[in-house]
DNA sequence: GAAAAATGCTTAAACGTTTAACTATTTTGA
DNA sequence: TCAAAATAGTTAAACGTTTAAGCATTTTTC
C-alpha cells in the first residue's frame, strides 16, 4: 500500500488540510476555529490552536478571496505631483492608510494618476482589474478621474478634498477653523495689516482657509475687502509662494504678517522675505498651514497650522471599512480638528 | 423546465464560465485563448475573443493565484525616513518599479520599515503571509533586516544598496564614476582645494562617491590626503551638509568647491555659503550627487550628478522578474550609469 | 420520559481559474 | 490504403478556502 504524503518543506506553505490532519479533525473545523465561528469545543480549540502553531499555518489569501468574493485590497490614487511633492503631506497620509490598514488585514495599492487626467486616460488598474474593494482618493484630483470611477460601483472616500460635483464620503481638516486660527493668532499679536497668499484658488480646502482668513477679519473689525489677497489657481508650491510675495510687496509695502495658506506657499514667502532682506518675524510674521515636519532647514521655525495627516488616512480606511461591509451609500463627512502650533516666525508688535 | 440564468449586471463580473457559453465552447478553451496557450483555430479564437469583448470580461486574480501559486506582487520595502525624505529620491525609484510592474502585469506593495530595524521585529506582512512572488529592498537596511528576510526563501533584489554580508543581486548607481565626473568638473575648472561633505560614510555608495572624489584629486596630483574630508555617519540630510560646512569653513577658509555626497546634503551646505556670505557659484562652487527634481527653490540650480532613478527601479522589477521565473540564484548586479549635469552652482575660477 | 432545543462536528458544494490527459477528427507519409 | 502524426477541442482534477446544510449526541423542558 503506497501512501502519498506531502513532505512540508520550510518553502512550502502548510495549508487547512494538513493542519485538519495534524488535529484530527475536518477542514471545516479547522475554518471556524481560526474564524471564530461556529461552535467549538474548547477542547477541540485547542488541538487545532496546537496543530496550527505548530505547523505554522497562514490561511491563503488568494482562496480565501475566491470564495469570499473580497481581495482585501484598498486603493490609494495621488496625483504624480502630489506623491513626488516636497512636503511629506500626503506620503503621511499614505503611512495613516497603510497603519490602519494593517489592523484590519487589508493591503493598501498605491497608485498615482497624471494631474492632468481627463476622460477617457486609463484608471490605475486594480480599478478594471477588480483587485480593491474600496478606494481613498487623497488631495485634489481632475473631475474627469471622479466621474470615471464613479461608474464602477466601488467605494470611494476622498481625503484633502471633496469633488464638486456629487456627493462622496470624505475626509477633511477643518480649514475654516484652521484659517481662523491663523489669523485670529496673527490679529491677537497686533498685526493689522495682514495678508492672504495662496494657490490653487478653486481647491474647496483652500477657498476655506481663505473664508476664515476673511471671517476673523470681520469680526476683529479690520479691512477685509480683499486686497491684501494674493491668490491664483497654480500649483501651492514654494515658487508660487516666492512669486506671489514679490507682486505683493511690490503693490503693498505696510504688510506686517503673511497667512500662507500651505506650508510650502510659506517656505516660498520666507524665502523671498529673506532675499530682501525683511526679517522675520522682526519686519513680518509668517504663518503657514498643514505642519509638515521635515528636514527642511527652515529658519526661522514656521508657525503654522497642524493638519493630523497620519490620522486622516486613519480614518479614511475606518470609513471605507464601513461602507465595503454596509454597502451603504450615504456620503458620510468626517472633519478633522485643527491646532496651530505657535514657533518662530510669528511675533507680537504690540 | 426551469433555467437558472446568471444575469450579469454592471457590478457583477463575468467568468470564463459565462464566456465559455457566450461562445458555444468550453472553458478550456477560453482560457487556452486567453493565455495563448494550446492549438486553437482562428475561427474559435474569433468567436472566443468576440465573447470576451462583449462580456466585458477579464480573469479573476484570486482564481489564477490560486491554482498558478503566484500572488502577481511585488513587495518593495524602504525605511519611513526614505519614504518621507523632503527629496524625491525613493518614491521616484518606487515610481519606476509601479511602471514597470504594470506592464509585467504585476502589482507592488509598499510597506515601510522603521530605520532602526532590530533582530525580531515583524517584517512587513507581505512577507510572512507570503504575498509577493518578490522582493526589492529600496536604500540602506539594516543588516537585521537582510537577515530576516533572507530567512523566508523568496527572491530579493537591492536598490542604491548591498548589504555588507552575503551576496545579493542589486541595481545601483555608478557611484565611482559619479565621484569621479563631479570632482573631474571642479578640477577641471580650475578648483584645487576641492573640499568633500557627507553623512553616512558607511553606506557603500557613499564610500565609493568618497572614493571618485579621491581617485580624481590623485589623477590630477592635488592633495587627496582628507583634510578636506568632512564626513559622519548621520542621515544625509540638509541639517547634517549645513553642520558639515560649517564645521569645514571653521577649520579652513580657501576652499573653493564642494563636492557633497548626495542634493540634500548640497542643499545644506548652500544654506550655510548663504547665511554666511559665501556667494555661489562666485566663491564657492558645490556639485551634488541624485538629481532630484522637485519643487525646491534653490538657486543657484544645482550642479548634480543625475542617477536614472526610475530606470533603476524598472531594472530591479526586471531582475527580479527573471529570478522569479528561473529560481536563479545568482547574484546578478547591474550598475547604471550616470551622468553630469552642469548648472548654476558651479563656475571656472581659471 | 418523550419531544424539543442546543451543542459539536462533518459533508459537500462553491468560488474561477489552469492544465494534464484524453478524444475525435483531419492530414500526412510510404 | 492504412497507420502514424498532427490538429482542435473537451473533460475533469486541482488549487485552498468558506459555509450552508446535515447529522449525531447531549441537554433542556414540560
């Protein structure tokens, strides 16, 4: 009598059957014990506990995806530009999404799309290809990528931003506060004559930042009718910050504090304040917003606004969760409290 | 009679089952069409690709996986302080192996592993659930962590790294020559106290940019001996350049040009020339080493020495490919070349 | 003390592929 | 002309899980 057995190399993976065998039990046993269903003497626990530890036994992901008909993939969509950007912001938000994530046993799929996507340009392919349950999409995006995954029925929560078209779960900080904060900050350390820089002008997150930049104007009593605004539609990037300083000093000289409405927009003012030769925060306080920690050698140390980036990809993934198991449609908004963090770059001239 | 019709809808996917009905043959014919497999006819293979179109169908990844024992990942492991490194140096390399792995048909995972790894903490899952086919290990590791790894048999390439112990197939840059070009440019133009600025002198690549610049100084006769050397074994970031230079200005004054071992520390040391009224490229010239584009208001623009970062990554998924395939064992190591990119910061004194 | 309920485990089908082995037909070769 | 070879497709097992349904036991209920 030949009886075949299946030598268990170190290579190879043990699988239910032999951690059945090793326990003397069914595979349909050994099932509900490592999920926790069913009913299950302690005793029998136990023995297929013992069998699977020792056989070192890992349930297999691809047949337990055939039959569950779920991949236990999560998709992450940046735009290139935001995942190569300078600032580690969205990079922390990926790291939130991947911690959390992890707790719940899903992998995360990061993908980047061109900024410039428009209808019809490929979508990342575990979209065609089915191999996410739900996708985070972070910071803003082309309305054409919205519309095109929208029509595949998987589903989506955005982080940073909120399509204007349609009504989608997302994640966002409280920018509103955020700007309110910053100036509010800016007002109580005497200054009067302070201005708003910024781009990227038609981002939700940012025309926000700019209402509590007017607001707290407003309520301070201060002029607020918009010309120590320096906006555009570009990209927030320290050049743009650099650029709009320059056309704002050469119109404006009096201004004693910048609300920059990102930290890279801030780092691009500092710089030009530097370049001639306007101190800070002797001559001008600056203040940024989002708090990205790097080693950016920045000097003096920005006072800015803190976005918790690490835990809107927290939450991100803890809404997608909920929506993959519901299938439920409503488009739940969760708002992220803000603080600043008062540093170096910002001074009282009372 | 009754006849149980799968009805497709949108949200549904259809099998090879319903392909195989859709075409009036069987289902292993559709998958011997799919995989280009097997003697099938044109006039099937029509029909076959025909049904396929109109079913909209595509191959279950769980399914494959399942019966080919492949997972179709590739898990790329980098430190969280690469990841989130102010220069894009990583996520570009990252983007290369996404590209490439998408035209392998392949997806690649991406875990982060703190930068003080010790023997016995968790390695990513990926690993131990044995959800990669491979490997790519992105920058210096700790040896720990090599260790671990090369305990699980699964194929492993290294990128911009190798670990001191064993013998592993890697992709790196030519450092040597890199060393060789930067310093060549300097000499060439005039410079003879050509000064050297780095961190992590124990990282193999670093040792060999050391060892170009060396070599260079000897070939032209110049004083090589290291006191020009200024070098640690921190991070390479802009904070460490910034404190090298200093340290080096303190001690000697007629230096000319710098060669510092990688952008960021470059962006460090310009901060120093800078704040302290060395003017670039005027006084002092400094070369880099990476070229990493990004949003970064330097200026003057640095002269670098350009690495082929996403190339070296679409080499690594290559490499690995093959090892994948082949169960090769050889230590394959492909080295990229590089080359000298002259900009602003650097000038003839001749 | 018998019917009903609870407990503990097993059987077997299903998930969607791949592929070795097989069958049936047509073509080739001497 | 007929065996051998080539061609074109099918059958069925296998991959490693989950889970509904089923089947003995044992316990509870009245």
């Amino acid at each position: 009598m030949l009886i075949s057995v299946k030598r268990l190399t170190e290579i190879m993976c043990a699988t239910i059957k032999d951690v059945a065998e090793e326990a003397k039990v069914s595979i349909a046993t050994v099932s509900l014990v490592v999920n926790n269903h069913g009913r299950i003497s302690q005793e029998t626990r136990k023995k297929v506990l013992k069998a699977i530890k020792k056989l070192n036994y890992l349930p297999s992901r691809s047949a337990r995806r055939l039959v569950s008909r779920k991949t236990g993939n999560i998709g992450f969509i940046l735009t290139e530009e935001h995942f190569l950007h300078t600032e580690p912001f969205y990079t922390r938000i990926f790291l939130g999404t991947e911690f959390e994530a992890r707790a719940i046993d899903h992998y995360v799929l990061l993908a980047t799309i061109s900024s410039s996507y428009k209808k019809g340009d490929a979508l990342p392919r575990f979209i065609s290809e089915r191999n996410v349950d739900g996708i985070i999409v972070a910071g803003k995006v082309p309305d054409a990528l919205t519309e095109s995954i929208s029509r595949y029925k998987i589903p989506v929560v955005f982080i940073d931003f909120s399509p204007v078209i349609g009504d989608y779960p997302n994640v966002i900080t409280d920018n509103l506060k955020g700007g309110l904060l910053a100036t509010d900050h800016l007002i109580q350390n005497g200054h009067k004559n302070i201005a708003f820089v910024g781009g990227e002008i038609s981002h939700p997150s940012i025309t926000e930042r700019l209402r509590g930049y007017k607001l707290a104007l407003e309520r301070a009593h201060l002029n607020s009718d918009g010309e120590l605004v320096m906006t555009n539609d570009e990209f927030l990037s320290r050049q743009n910050g650099y650029n709009s300083a320059k056309k704002l000093f050469e119109l404006q000289k009096n201004i004693t504090a910048i609300f920059a409405a990102n930290d890279a927009t801030a780092f691009g003012v500092m710089q030009y304040l530097k370049d001639n030769n306007h101190k800070i925060p002797d001559d001008v306080s600056v203040v940024g917003f989002d708090d990205v920690e790097a080693d950016l050698l920045i000097d003096p140390p920005l006072t800015t606004v803190k976005v918790p980036k690490l835990e809107m990809g927290i939450e991100a993934v803890q809404l997608l969760l909920t929506m993959i198991k519901s299938s439920n449609g409503t488009a739940k908004k969760i708002v992220i409290p803000v603080e600043l963090k008062v540093r170096g770059s910002t001074k009282s001239i009372n």
